[in-house]
C-alpha cells in the first residue's frame, strides 16, 4: 500500500468526523422523504420508527392533486430560472470590469456591492413593496423576477469577479495575437473558464429563488401566481397540518433542485484553469 493512501489515525480520524457530519446533514432528508411514504396512522404513533414498517404513495398522489400544484410548480420554474439567467448575464457584465480595468470609484462600488449582499433581504420587504406598487407591478410576475434579480445579482457579481481575476489577462492576450479580436478572445478563451463560477452561482442563485417564501407571499394576492413554498403553507389549516401531504409535498418541492444541480453538477469542479498557464 503507498504511503499516501495508508490508514493513519488522523485519516481515520477525518474520515469518522466526515461520515459523522454527512448522517447529520443528511438525516433530516431520509426523514423527510421516509415519513412521505408511511401511512397516516404509523406516521401519527408515539413510536419512533427510523425505518418504515409499511410504505404508501398516497401522500405524493394527495400532494399532487391538491389544487394548485400544477400553476404553483409552472411560477416557481419560471421566475427561479429567468431571475437567475438575468443574474448570471449582468453579474458576468459587472464582474469583467471590476477584475479587470482599473477606474475611479472602483474601490467603492466594490464595497457598495458587498454592503448589498450582507443587508438582511427581509428588511427590504417594505421598500420593494412599495416600489412594485407605485409601478403596478403587484400580482404579476416581472415583479417576483426583479426582486430575485436584486437578491441574487450581488452575490453573483462579487462570486464571478473572483473567477474572473483567477483567468489570466494574458490568454486573452495571446488569442488576439493569433487573430481574435477582443469579443472573440473573451467567447473562445475566457468563457468557456468561467464555466465553473457559472455554475456555482447559478446553483445559488437558483436555491435562493427557488426557497423565498416572504416575498412571494406579499406581492401576490391572486391564488393562480403563488409559488411553491407558499403553496407549500396550504397544508397547513385552521383544523391541523397535514403532515404527510406536507412532508410528499416538501419532497417534491426539492426534486427540481436536485435535478439542476445533477445537470449542472459536472461542471462545478474546481481549479479547472489551474492547467491553463501551463506548458
């Protein structure tokens, strides 16, 4: 066995804590998805069952004909993927010149962009409502598309300048030497580069839309342009919870991002420009 791979007790060690950390993370999930698929009954006993003695879809069914799913599911997608396309398209247009050019002010637009992504999103609520009323933009769906665009951009900006400064200047250099002019240097060389910041930001930009609960619930009065987590609150009534249809319904609720990130989730890998310099 080489020496690198061999079990030494710090590795032991690592390992432990990681399996330890991973079943913490991941329990709540199992548990999740587990009590979907018990029967009303076992789910309502004293018993602690770690492991379904019987399992059932009838809460998915419950969950799916429940009125509602089918416009619910059609906004969340729909406002969750253009905020985050419109995201990603000013992030990138923002992030090139703050790593790359040097300009008046850039030391402050910089610090303005980190204050925007550590306010409080909650404390916003009153602003942005106001602001969407005076444009008569409530009950619609551009509205709902701005505020994740706000929520999302800053982040987006700060994240893709870093991946932006860590893609030499002199590759773009070397493609306009063979013959590419500036745009074309930028779309062969450094694009394709920044796939990995792309993706790692889309994945959180896509997370943060996809889960807003408060301002989806406050910009929309009309029952047709709720999104899923406030769809999600229906099973919740004045004569109990439902909590096998909500615990169906939380599953369903994060299919879609475990589908997005298994779509996008090759292209997350680290250093991909670390072999770039090279040779």
């Amino acid at each position: 066995m080489r020496a690198d791979r061999a079990m030494t007790p710090r590795r032991v060690v690592l390992s432990a804590v990681g399996l330890v950390a991973a079943a913490f993370f991941a329990f709540p999930v199992y548990w999740m998805v587990s009590s979907a698929l018990k029967p009303t009954n076992q789910m309502q006993s004293t018993g602690f069952d770690l492991v379904p003695t019987s399992l059932t879809g009838q809460h998915f069914l419950s969950a799916v004909d429940k009125p509602g799913f089918g416009d619910a599911l059609v906004n969340s997608l729909v406002v969750t993927l253009v905020a985050v396309l419109f995201s990603l398209v000013a992030g990138l247009l923002a992030a090139i010149p703050l790593a790359r050019l040097r300009f008046r002010g850039r030391k402050g637009f910089l610090l303005l962009v980190l204050v925007a992504q550590m306010a409080p999103f909650e404390a916003l609520l009153i602003p942005m409502y106001l602001m969407m009323r005076d444009a008569d933009l409530l009950d619609k769906m551009p509205a709902l598309v701005l505020v994740y665009f706000a929520a999302t951009l800053p982040f987006t900006a700060w994240t893709l300048r870093g991946f932006v400064q860590g893609i030499p200047a002199e590759l773009e250099e070397a493609a306009m030497v063979d013959g590419c002019n500036r745009w074309g240097a930028f779309r062969r060389v450094t694009l394709p580069l920044l796939g990995p910041g792309l993706v790692a930001t889309s994945v959180f930009g896509f997370i943060t839309a996809w889960n807003e609960f408060l301002f989806a619930l406050v910009l929309f009065q009309d029952q047709s342009k709720r999104t899923l987590p406030v769809w999600l609150s229906t099973f919740q009534t004045a004569f109990g919870t439902d909590w096998g249809g909500t615990m169906a319904a939380s599953t369903l609720f994060t299919l879609p991002v475990v589908v997005f990130f298994l779509i996008v989730q090759r292209n997350m890998v680290a250093g991909v420009t670390a072999g770039a310099v090279k040779g």
